[in-house]
C-alpha cells in the first residue's frame, strides 16, 4: 500500500478563495482524521470520521471549515473563504481496528493563505 | 475524555547522553499507547508502540513501556544522536469503538555534537 495519500503537497491561494485538500487513506482503514499544525497552537485534531461518519467535528475552527468523506476511499476537507491565519500544515490520517490499530499519516498540505 | 499529557520542550542535550520525554495519559479502558516522531519538514511517523499494561515498544533505540499503575509511557533513548533532532508525539488511542487517536503536544528534542 502507498499509504496515506494528501494532495496537494503544497497550496498558496489568496484570501477569499475556496481551498479544498485532499486525502485518500490506506484502504481497509475505517478511521481517518484530520489535522492541523501551527507553531502557535501544535497538532490539533479538526475532525474524525469512523466508517465514513463523521463522529466528532468539535476540533474545526468555525464555519468556513467543512470536511467530507464521500466513500471510503477519499475525504475532503474544505476551506470557504480562505484566511491568512488558516495558513498551517493540515494532516490527514487513517487507522484501522483492533489492537494492533495505529494511525498513519500523509505527508501533509502546507498551505498558505496570502 | 482522554488525554496526553508530555513535558515541555524543548530538550536540548549533548550527542550521546540520556534521553527520557515524560508522557502521562487519561483514558478510560485499555488503551493503546504510541510515540510519533516528525522530522523537520515531514509528517509524523510511528516510532514505538505498546498495546496493552508493562508492554514494551521499541525501535531505533528508543523504549517506552506501558505502565497503568502510573498512567504513564515515557520514552528513553540510552545515547542519542544528531540525527534524534525532532518533534515527539506521545498518543492514545482508545479502545472504544470509534478509534480515536489523542495526542499530547509534542517535545521538540535537540540534539547538539
């Protein structure tokens, strides 16, 4: 398996546009999270979906925020309109069940918000 | 609900001394217990993990052990490396059903020659 796959690996887009991120998490995996870095506020868990149910979204910051999980293969998480202070590093990750789950992570979006 | 707790950073210590990067957690049930390392400029990676009570994950030369009476996963590395310099991520994740995965904030270790 390729792994957790993010794209794109980089975004520079203007403030007010709509960004979209994407990711596709290692298949048989039914938890997928995502997540954003910033050297203010750290890792911080925005969403998490279990068999493509989105179970708690308390993480995302406001409104402009929106994450999708269409199948199990592929998830979006949605910025309209983008902001300067979104600009961070937004992680997707997946896990599978049992007790040998463990999270695996994309590569990340850097995504800057001008 | 749960959480990771790990001491501040950052570390900064001496090519070849004793690395430890305390993590305490609380979580109901069993949970699985996991440190992440990330790179400058890449995302985490699964360093060591341990599944259940006085389990004992290790990898690169790196240990935690899980201990349930102290609610506790420290990691400690014997002699580190300049190439250790990271960000470290102590998590949980639960053993409930939706497998959520929590973690701490990180520790940023620097390691000088």
């Amino acid at each position: 398996d390729a792994g957790v796959i993010q794209s794109p690996r980089h975004e520079v887009t203007e403030m007010g546009q709509e960004v979209t991120l994407r990711c596709k998490p290692i298949s048989g995996h039914n938890s997928l999270f995502w997540y954003r870095q910033t050297m203010m506020r750290g890792l911080e868990l925005l969403i998490y979906f279990n068999n493509n149910v989105p179970i708690d979204d308390s993480g995302m910051p406001e409104d402009r925020f929106s994450a999708k999980m269409p199948n199990a293969s592929f998830s979006t998480l949605k910025i309209q309109p983008s902001e300067p202070r979104d600009s961070a590093v937004y992680f997707c990750a997946s896990s599978s069940t049992g007790t040998r789950a463990e999270a695996f992570f994309g590569q990340g979006t850097r995504l800057t918000v001008v | 609900g749960d959480s990771v707790t790990q001491m501040e950073g950052p570390v900064t210590l001496s090519e070849e001394a004793f690395l430890t990067i305390n993590c305490t957690y609380t979580a109901t049930g069993y949970p699985s217990l996991f440190w992440y390392v990330q790179y400058p400029g890449e995302g985490l990676q699964l360093l060591l993990k341990a599944t259940k009570a006085d389990d004992k994950g290790s990898n690169k030369g790196f240990e935690a052990t899980y201990r349930k009476e102290t609610t506790s996963f420290h990691l400690e590395k014997g002699s580190v490396q300049v190439s250790d310099s990271a960000v470290y991520f102590c998590a949980l994740l639960d053993s409930g059903g939706y497998q959520k995965v929590t973690f701490g904030t990180g520790t940023k270790l620097q390691v000088i020659p």
